[in-house]
C-alpha cells in the first residue's frame, strides 16, 4: 500500500525542515520525474552552509567515536528493521523523484538492508586491533589500529537516491566518522529519509549532516571541510575532483562512468541469456553505471538471439504507476532523454539500424524513452563509445571468444561486464581476462554488487578506490602502527662492534628465511 498524495506532501516538508540552512527562503525546486511537475523544493545550501555543517558534524563525531563498536552496530541492526518496516514510504519517494519503477526501486531498499546488515556484523572484526610481526619476532610487539578519519564528505548521484544516498555512509559512521552529505538537487529527499531512520534507530542527531544544491557550487567546499570523500559521478566530474582532493591532501574513493559490455559466449543458453540481457540493459531505464551499453553475439546464435531479445524488449510494459505493474520506468529528467534520443538519432542518421524501440513516449510521461537495441553501431557514431545511461543497448557481431574480449576491452571504460555462458569454469575463465572491476557470469550485475562482502569498484577511467568488504570500512579509517620494543634495542646494542653485529645479523637473516610461519 503506498502513501496518499496528503501524507507525502507532509513528508516533503518535513523532510526538506531537516536541512539546515542560513537562508531557508532560498529554495530549490525538486521535479517528479514521472509528470515533470514540481515535487517539492529543499533550501539552496551555500559554502558558509557547508562550513557549518562540517562543525557540526565534527561536534558530534567525538563523541561518537568514543562509544563501543558494538553500540554503533547495534543502530545499524536498528535502521535495517526500520527501512524494511516504512519501505512503502521510501519507495514512493526513490519513484517520485527518480521515476525509476517500484521493482527497480525495491532494489535500492534490498541493497541499503544487505549493506547495514553487514557492517553491522562485520564492523567489529574489521575494526580490533591487530597484532602484526614484528622486526625482532618475540622482542618487537606490533599492533595496528584503526581510527577514524573524521568528517567523510560524500556525493551522490540522482540515478541511486536512496542506495548511493546512504549506502557509502553506512560504513563510514560505524567506523566512527562523522558524514557530509551531499545528495544530487535532482534527488534529495531519499537521502534526508535514510538520515531520518538512522536517527531513529539511535544514531545521534547531525552526527550525518545533509547540504542540499548543485555540486558545481557545493563540491569544492565539501571537498576543503572533508578528511576523505567518497565522489559516485560521471568521469569528467571525477577528474576534478580527485585533483581538488589532492591538492587538500586527503584521500577519495570514486565510482566513475562505464560503457560495460556483455558476452554471449557460443554455449550460451538463448533464453537465460536474453533474460539477463534485458536486466543488463533496462533496469533503472539504463540509468544504473553498472548497466549494459554493448552485447557481443557469435555468428552462430546472432540471428535468434537479436530476434528474441528485440522481442522481449517490445514486450516491457513503461507504466508511471507507483506499484509493481511496470517492468521500466522514466528517464529522470528533459536533459537525459534529449542525451538519449541525440544517441539514437545520431547512429540511425549514420546507417545503425532500430531492432527495438528508438522513440520517447510522451503519452506516458514527460521523459519516458522505449528501450532501444541497435545493431549496427560503429567508430564515429556517439552511442559508440560514449556512456549513454539510458535504455539504449547495441549489439555486435563477433566470429569468436578472442574478439568478444578484445573487443569488450577496447574501451576507456572499466566498471561492470557479464558474461553468458553453458560452462562455469569457461566462464570464471573469460571473466578473469576482461578489464573490468566486477565481471558477472550469467547474471547482468545484481551477483557482484549484492555479494557487498567482495570489494566493489572500476578500473581505468570507471574510478579509483573500492567499496564493499573490508575495502569498504578500512578506506575510512586511519591506520596506525604501534611498536613496543622489550629488552634489546633495534640496532647495535652497547658494547657490540658494529661488524660483529652486522655478521650476527646476516646469519639470523639466512635462518629466517627458511624459518615456517615467518613473513
């Protein structure tokens, strides 16, 4: 059952009430994605905003560090229950500002859940001290601590309000930190609810201090309060600001842009692997960095795959309903269908041909696109090379596994492949020779991010850093070394020539290199 139109206008403004802002008169409107008319609007937060927030947030954070890790944990466990309990609410609102379709939304609850739930379980074990080998064996006791950064500065995209809005700060606050949140102007409100449940579940009140506004007025500020940022975005932006980053000296984390391929490998299961094929492409409406943009297809299966996957993409029903009914959304904003139909125009007027879709659907919504499979596609068309992020997919012929790889590994692009296939280990096989930081087999993308025990990011120009795992939790951490030295010193003792020692030396060197269990 979803909310009334009355109990979301409510909760807009009480939501958009959590920003605190020195001028709140100064406003920001927020579109619904599904009519294009006005949402709500949020304060347009300035740089003295930031600098506030920022000392506010590193307030609370002190004390927040002192409390037990197992405290923290405790809100996380507090906020998975609270999420799954009001989830109708927060997938009104991940619909209305994103338009993505509720099952699509959903996806964003399951994955905030799975990521609390596991920092919760594992914060603990990553956080201990460690005891580390030490230069003198028995004589030198090492300890390694994690302490926290400090105040993390995160922004997000509008494509994930809620997932990107809040999944990256889950493991940041119960590693002690406090968070600067900046959410996408287009996409706010996600954000302030999971920042409303956190407080709820016992986390205390601006420990997660939200600005809202444009990243172009925002960013650098955020960036100079900040002891790391975590930046999800597109590569141009990316560049930026990992420069700004390093020029204040602190570390970053960035989930960048992909053009991600898929391989049908020749022993592929056709109708599996359309099935996963359209989950590739036109979950989100494409909108999604991990999503497909190019399928390699042998000879051999080219003409019944391209005509049942065409006709599995005819068959996704496009609905702005806010329940389950629709298999894709909208397009969220004017400026993304224009960016997908100039793709599609772009490669038709250049010879591509439209296996499926390759219109906007006005009739449903403002920024509704069909999903489109092209063929065709070549160097000098647009949709080529360039991330298009919308339901747009091409389809190559290939006349072997070497060239699907070599292929898939032409690109500047490196964030998420899928490879299709009848043999697992031929599979796991492929997947280890393509440039791309998660590789999924028979699965379009859900395997590798879900499974948020295993690191999870991009190589070459699809970013820099990792989350999930303990890459996840340690990058917001300062790791320190402590050595205790006991009876001898680490180096010549008194009344010991230096040759002597140094021939001492050399033979303890020789057996401990042979020594079991010495690193």
């Amino acid at each position: 059952m979803t909310t009334t139109l009355s109990d979301t206008t409510v909760l807009l403004d009480e939501l958009a009430g959590r920003v605190d802002a020195a001028n709140p008169d100064s406003r920001l409107e927020v579109t619904n994605a599904m009519t294009g008319q006005l949402l709500g609007s949020v304060p347009r937060c300035t740089s003295d905003d930031v600098i506030a927030a920022a000392e506010r947030g590193r307030a609370v954070q002190r004390d927040w560090a002192n409390r037990p890790i197992r405290e923290r944990a405790a809100v996380l466990r507090r906020f998975h229950d609270l999420v799954l309990q009001h989830q109708d609410e927060v997938l009104d609102l991940i619909q209305l500002e994103n338009g993505k379709a509720r099952r699509h939304a959903f996806e964003e609850v399951m994955d905030v859940c799975v990521t609390a739930r596991y920092y919760a379980n594992t914060a603990e074990g990553y956080l201990r001290p460690k005891r580390r080998q030490g230069v003198q064996l028995v004589l030198t006791q090492v300890t390694e601590l994690h302490h926290p950064k400090g105040l993390v500065g995160i922004i997000s995209p509008w494509n994930y309000p809620l997932t990107l809005g809040i999944s990256d700060a889950i493991p940041a606050i119960v590693a002690g930190n406090a968070v600067l949140a900046k959410p996408d102007q287009q996409t706010p409100f996600s954000a302030l609810w999971a920042v409303r449940m956190l407080e709820k579940a016992g986390m205390p009140a601006g420990l997660v201090q939200v600005v809202t506004g444009s990243g172009a007025e925002l960013g650098t500020p955020i960036i100079e309060q900040s002891d790391y940022l975590m930046f999800t975005g597109s590569t141009a932006t990316g560049r930026t600001v990992a420069a700004q980053a390093g020029q204040q000296l602190i570390d970053c984390s960035m989930e960048l842009g992909g053009k991600n391929a898929l391989l049908v490998l020749d022993d592929a299961d056709v109708d599996k692997t359309v099935s996963g094929a359209v989950r590739a492409a036109f979950s989100n409406a494409g909108q999604l960095c991990i999503s497909v943009e190019r399928i390699y297809v042998p000879g051999s299966l080219w003409d019944d795959f391209a005509k049942r996957y065409a006709e599995a993409a005819k068959a996704l029903k496009l609905s702005a309903e806010l329940d389950y009914s629709a298999d894709m959304g909208s397009l969220i904003s004017e400026k993304q269908l224009e960016t997908v139909r100039r793709h599609v125009d772009d490669a038709v007027s250049k010879g591509a041909e439209v296996l499926a879709g390759g219109r906007a659907r006005p009739d449903i919504g403002p920024y509704f696109y069909e999903p489109t499979i092209l063929s065709g596609v070549r160097e000098g068309m647009t949709a080529f090379a360039d991330e298009t992020f919308g339901p747009v997919v091409s389809l190559y012929r290939v006349d072997s596994e070497e060239e699907a790889i070599a292929k898939a590994n032409d690109s500047d692009y490196g964030l998420n492949f899928s490879v299709w296939t009848s043999n697992a280990k031929r599979g796991r096989d492929v997947a280890a020779r393509l440039q791309a930081g998660t590789v999924n087999v028979n699965e379009a993308y859900a395997a590798a991010w879900g499974s948020v025990d295993a690191p999870m990011g991009g190589m070459k120009a699809s970013g820099l850093g990792r989350r999930h795992g303990e890459h996840g939790i340690l990058k917001y951490t300062e790791s320190q070394t402590i050595a205790v030295e006991r009876l001898l010193p680490v180096g010549v003792p008194p009344g010991l020539h230096p040759r002597r020692y140094a021939r001492i030396m050399s033979r303890g060197l020789r057996l401990l290199k042979h020594m079991p269990g010495v690193k």
